[in-house]
C-alpha cells in the first residue's frame, strides 16, 4: 500500500487499524463507509475488503487523492469506490446515500476539523441512530462538545499516541 509523499499523512499503524478493525468486524459486511480525510486510503481498503459494499475516499489534497486512486487500483476495488477530491465539509453535505453505516474520521491532530465534521454530520439525513463514527485523535483532543452536539460516547480506546472514540447519535437528538 503506497501513502502520499511528505509529513502531511499519517498512517493508521497496523496494530492500531488491527485493533479498530476486530472492534468493527461485524458491522462491515454490506455496509457503506466514508474514510473522510482518507490520505492513502487504508482505512476505507481494509473495510473494503473486509465486505463493505462501498466507501467513499474523500481528501483535497491531489497527492492523497493520487495515492488512494493507486492503491484502489492495485487492490482492485475500484468498483466499490468512490473518490471525492474536495473539502471534507463540503463532501459531507453532498454525500448521495440515504444510509450511511460507518463513518471514520482521522483529520490532522489539532485543528478542530473532527467538531467541525461533526457539526455537519449531526444535521444530515444518512447518519442514523446506527451509524458508527469513529474519530482518531490525538491523546489531548477535547471532546466535551459532544453531549452538546447531540452525540454519545459509546467507547473509547487510548494508543500510545492517540486515541479513537466511537460515537452514535443520541436518542433524544433524533
């Protein structure tokens, strides 16, 4: 798997994508999945070929976007893909599912674009009270947002350095 050139990307390291992948295993088969500030693609490959039925690439840097077109060629999922050169915001809202099941988020650390992504994705029809977001952050990302946002918690699993928090949509913010 090839990953864009220069410091703007970090790969998920394989034990931690192993780790996030035994957590997600049983909601893949069939699911539609956004790798949103996808870099290489990783992310959005493995669902792939662990039987989600589509995934959207979505980054605006030309290089990322080179590489994800690279590394779905050479995994031959060109076919359950779609690649979105743009803005992670501006993707979001023109996201054309009704349902969207798993949402995965790794935006540069410390830059407020996960409250961002997640203000948008509050408002939008595809995210149900069964869509999964998981957002990888650093260790000192504040999430207190999230309760005022309309979202929950619903696990956390702390890296050496970093972290993925799993969030639903509250019931009551339905």
């Amino acid at each position: 798997m090839r990953t864009p050139q220069g410091m703007d990307t970090r790969p998920t390291t394989d034990r931690i994508k192993e780790t996030l992948f035994n957590i997600l295993q049983f909601d893949l088969p069939g699911c539609v999945f956004v790798d949103l500030f996808s870099g290489s693609g990783g992310i959005g490959i493995e669902a792939l070929s662990r039987g989600a039925k589509r995934a959207y690439f979505i980054d605006n840097d030309p290089r990322a976007i080179a590489c994800i077109r690279q590394n779905l060629e050479f995994t031959k999922f060109t076919d359950r893909a779609t690649v979105l050169k743009q803005d992670a915001l501006a993707a979001l809202r023109v996201l054309p599912e009704e349902r969207v099941d798993l949402i995965f988020l790794d935006p540069p650390y410390r830059q407020e674009h996960e409250k961002r992504a997640l203000e948008v994705l509050a408002g939008m029809g595809y995210v149900t009270e069964e869509t999964m977001i998981v957002v990888e952050a650093a260790l000192d990302t504040d999430f207190s947002y999230l309760a005022p946002m309309g979202w929950e918690v619903v696990r956390k699993n702390r890296y050496k350095t970093n972290q993925h928090i799993f969030l639903r949509k509250e019931r009551s913010h339905l």
